[in-house]
C-alpha cells in the first residue's frame, strides 16, 4: 500500500514540474514588501518593533486564556476566579512595566 502511495505521489509530482510554465523576470524574483519597493537589507532593523510584536501576542494569549474564566464565573468557581485575578494583575504589571520603560511608544 505505501509504496503504490509512493508511486503515485512521485507521478503527481513530476507531472507538476513538467507541465507548469515558468516565467521568470525581474519583478518576480524580487522581494514583495507589502506594496512598496524592497529596501537595502544591510539597513539596521528596529528591535522595538520585535519588542512591540512579542508584548501583543502575550496579551493576546491572556485575552484567549481569560475568556474561558468568564464563563466559569457563572458557574460559582471561585479558585479559578482567584486564579485568573492573579494572572491578571501580573500580565497587567507586565503592561505597565512596559509602559513606563518606554518599549510602547513607536519611535521610527
């Protein structure tokens, strides 16, 4: 069975190589840069940006984890509202640490 799996999905690819057309210029070898032209990569990168990046998916995660404690508050769990209160305060400490470091404002 796997080596007819085999056979046939080195077919299927080698029918794919062979039939497709491939047209190679210079705009479609260059980088795409999101609609504007592509830039010198020796250019020093921001590592704020990186910073800013790292701080939205933390509190991201703490928006999909805290949601689920929401629900469960209906349903009388008190040691997971402590809990989450507790996760809370140290994500929004985080925040705030951040804040008064400076890593929040955009500087180009």
């Amino acid at each position: 069975m796997c080596t007819w799996c085999y056979h046939v999905s080195t077919l299927l690819l080698l029918l794919i190589t062979t039939m497709t057309a491939t047209y190679q210029s210079t705009e479609k070898l260059s980088a795409f840069e999101c609609g504007f032209h592509s830039f010198d990569y020796r250019t020093p990168f921001s590592v704020r940006f990186s910073l800013l990046a790292v701080v939205f998916l933390v509190f991201d995660a703490e928006v999909a984890l805290l949601m689920p404690l929401f629900l469960s508050s209906m349903a009388g769990m008190n040691f997971q509202m402590i809990a989450g209160g507790v996760f809370f305060l140290i994500l929004w400490a985080g925040l705030i640490y951040e804040w008064f470091q400076g890593s929040l404002s955009w500087v180009i």
